[in-house]
C-alpha cells in the first residue's frame, strides 16, 4: 500500500512539473513515505531523516518532506524533533502536496477523512506488466496491535465505476496484472460488494489476472469463495492473515474470530478451489502470549501448511490498546518465537514447493530474473516465483511452464512446447 502511494505521490508530482532523480543530492524535494507499523520501520525513518540535512547545505533550496502513516501519527511534533523538515502530510492527504510544491504553503496536513481520499489519485507507475490500484482506504478493525485505524482513518470504498474506469486504463497502457488494495478488501461496499466488484473486473479486455489483498477473516464469505472459482482472471491465491494459532490471543488481538472459524474457512476454501494458494501474517510475542499459546501457533503452522508466511515480532505501538498491555516477554524470547515459526514455515514451504515438481503451471512472464543467470521470472496464478530456462519470451506473456524443482523461496521450470 505504501508503494502505491509513493506513486500516488509521484503521479500528483509529475503534474506540478517535477522530474524524479535518482540522486537525492540533486534534488529539490525529498520526500520520506513512511511507515509506522512496527517501530522498527520508526527508527529506520529518524536515522535516513537525520542522515540528509547536510544536504540543505549543498542545495539551499532542497525543501524536505515527511509522508505517510508517522507524519499522520505524529504531526507537527516532527517538526520539533527534526527542525530541517517542511512539509508533513499523511496518507489521506496526498492531494495537499500538490499545494505545497506549487505554493510552498501548507506545512502540516493530517486531516482525518478528507473527501479528497476518495478522488482519484494520478499515479507514475513503475513500468512493468502489474500494477496496484486502490479499492478502499483506511480500517474499521481496530485489532488491538495495529495503528492502521489511526493512521489512515475509517474504511471508505471507491465507486466500483472508477475502479473498473481505473483498470481499463491500464490494460490500455500495457498492464497485464492488477492487485486491488484495501486493508481489508472482503468489507468493501459501493454499489456492489467485493464479489461484485471482481465480476465487473473479469470483463475488462486486457487484464489478465487478478489479485487482491487484504483478506480480513471474519468477513471472508462464500460469494466470495464462488467468485474467486468462477471468475478465469481471478487468481487462485489469498492472503489471510491467522495472526495466532491461539483462540484466547485472537481475543486479546480483537480479531473477532476463533482458532476454529479460521479452520472452517480454509476448509471451505480448500474445498471449493483444491490448488490455491494460503498465505498468511503471524505475529509471535504478543503480551500475554504463553509457552502454550506459542506451540498452538505453530501447531496451526504444521495442520494448516500454508504456502507461504509473513511473521513479525510484536512491536507496541502508541495509541493502541496492545500497548498498554503489560508485556511478560523479553525481545529475545520474542526473536526466539519468531524464529522458531520463521523456520518451521520454511521448511513447510519447500515442502509444497516441491510438491508441485512435474506440473504444468501457467506463468505471466515479469522480465529478466533478478539472479543474473540469463533466466526469465514470472509468477503462477498462486504467486509462487518461477525462475524459467529461456530468454526469449516478452514481458506480459503468459506461457505453460513445467516445474522443474521445488525450492524453499521460489520454483525453477521449463518451457512446456
Ligand atoms: N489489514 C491486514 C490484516 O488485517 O491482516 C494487515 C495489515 S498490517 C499493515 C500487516 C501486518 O502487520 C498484520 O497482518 C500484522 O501481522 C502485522 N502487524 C500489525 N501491527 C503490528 C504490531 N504492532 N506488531 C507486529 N506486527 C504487526
Ligand atoms: Fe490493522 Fe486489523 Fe485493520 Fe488489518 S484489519 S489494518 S491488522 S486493524
């Protein structure tokens, strides 16, 4: 999401007359597109923002510029801690950017909900065959770790009619793939629901997959299951985070489901579409969270065996209850925990990635593969990466693929005719 919004943020840019730099030391705004979901990413920004203020020395003009869910959080507090600073604005307020570089006014904007967030956005996407577009913004959740409901203000949904207006464009200039973005893609409601809005995108020509992200549990319905078979560009994969393997952590975690109602949706799922793919967040460490609670995570881990696994340690994070919640772990037990699923995950993995070994998968060609062998990559339907023996093949071409190995963070294939 964050990604997106840079381009967002590019995109409003690129209509004022801005030209990107790779150099930041040529340049006259330098923008900082934060994150405030653990405090690790917190640190990185103050550590990077405190690196550049030489540069005003170079360049007096430079103007630099603080976005994102920390600029939402903290406000003008930035400004006390970081005196170089210009201009803050959160991510409902990407449209005052385009105030500020014209008229360089302007230089807190955190309003919560602004209209304005509905608009489309211009957006610069980086060139390449997938792209992701927004359907929803903010959360109504408030599981009791996470500042998105903060940050990014209450859910409100896109018309579906420039959402599709938004995907046509793109087929036109070239994309093959769309991601459709919200914090919790199964709530969202315009004229039509999720389901709904997935059946109009199936007939935009052009498109030839599609994929979402996030997947709230609790709202993961049956249409939704039905569509995700029905629909030929939707993709057989989805992202829904368990959280913990642990009924009573999900409680404290406000996550408004049980261990089993998890259980008897991945059944559904499994039942209906048998080859998708599963994967999901974990967050090891939450306060509170005992021996026992632990080993039901990783219980959950070897019964559910998902294809692949986000896990974070629990970070406190100001504002939420979790927070106030006496924490009865040390950050090295919790590194222990995480490491422990990280490590049973992967194994996991391997183990479904070499499962699939001899089968035909249909693959979307990406470009040139990042280990510098000459190879192609491309993603299957189910968003596993496969690295492929051949180098002729153009970029957005879907193409049969045997899989030739199985490996722990990616697939090798060949050429199927
Ligand atoms: N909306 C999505 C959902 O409900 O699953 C996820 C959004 S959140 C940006 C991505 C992931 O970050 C969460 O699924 C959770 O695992 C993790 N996360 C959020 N807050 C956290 C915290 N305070 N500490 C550790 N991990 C956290
Ligand atoms: Fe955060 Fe929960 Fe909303 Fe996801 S659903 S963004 S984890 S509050």
């Amino acid at each position: 999401m964050n990604v997106h919004d840079s381009e967002k943020i590019l995109g409003v840019l690129e209509t004022e007359g801005f030209i990107r730099t790779d150099n930041p030391r040529f340049a006259d705004l330098i923008i900082f597109n934060t994150c405030s979901i653990r405090q690790k990413a917190e640190q990185k920004f103050y550590s990077e923002l405190g690196r550049i203020k030489s540069y005003k020395k170079i360049n007096p003009h430079l103007k630099i510029a603080v976005a994102g869910c920390i600029a939402q959080q903290e406000g003008k507090k930035i400004f006390k801690r970081a005196r170089h600073v210009d201009f803050i604005f959160g991510p409902q307020n990407i449209m005052a950017l385009k105030h500020f570089a014209a008229e360089g006014h302007v230089p807190v904007a955190v309003e919560e909900n602004p209209l304005i967030a509905i608009e489309d956005l211009p957006a610069r996407r980086s060139a390449g065959i997938s792209a992701w577009v927004t359907i929803m913004y903010g959360c109504n959740n408030f599981c009791s770790y996470c500042v998105v409901p903060y940050t990014r203000g209450r859910e409100r949904s896109r018309p579906s009619e420039h959402i599709v207006a938004e995907v046509s464009k793109i087929a036109k200039e070239g994309y093959r793939e769309v991601t459709l973005l919200g914090q919790n893609v199964n709530s969202y409601e315009s004229d039509v629901d999720f389901p709904g809005l997935l059946r109009k995108l199936d007939g935009v020509g052009g498109i030839e997959r599609i994929r979402f992200v996030t997947s709230h549990p609790k709202d993961l319905s049956t249409d939704l299951i039905n569509a995700i078979k029905e629909l030929p560009k939707v993709c057989e994969h989805i992202h829904l985070p368990l959280q913990s393997g642990s009924t009573a952590i999900l409680k404290m975690m406000n996550r408004r489901y049980s261990f089993e109602d998890y259980i008897e949706k991945i059944s559904a799922l499994r039942d209906k579409i048998p080859n998708i793919s599963i994967t999901s967040d974990i967050i090891a460490g939450f306060p509170g969270e005992t021996d026992e609670d632990h080993r039901l995570t990783l219980k959950a881990l070897r019964e559910i065996e998902f294809d692949g696994t986000f896990a974070f340690k629990f970070s406190p994070r100001p504002g939420t209850k979790a927070a106030t919640i006496h924490e009865n772990l040390t950050e090295e037990m919790k590194s222990e925990r995480l490491y422990e699923i990280l490590a049973l995950q992967d194994t996991i993995t391997e183990k479904k990635n070499k499962a699939i070994e001899g089968a035909i998968q249909e693959v979307l060609i990406e470009g040139s593969s990042e280990n510098g062998n000459g190879n192609l990559t491309g993603r299957t339907r189910t968003n596993k990466i496969v690295d492929i023996r051949a180098n002729e093949i153009v970029k957005g071409t879907l193409v049969d693929v045997e899989i030739t190995k199985g490996k722990k963070h990616s697939l090798q294939g060949k050429l199927v005719g």
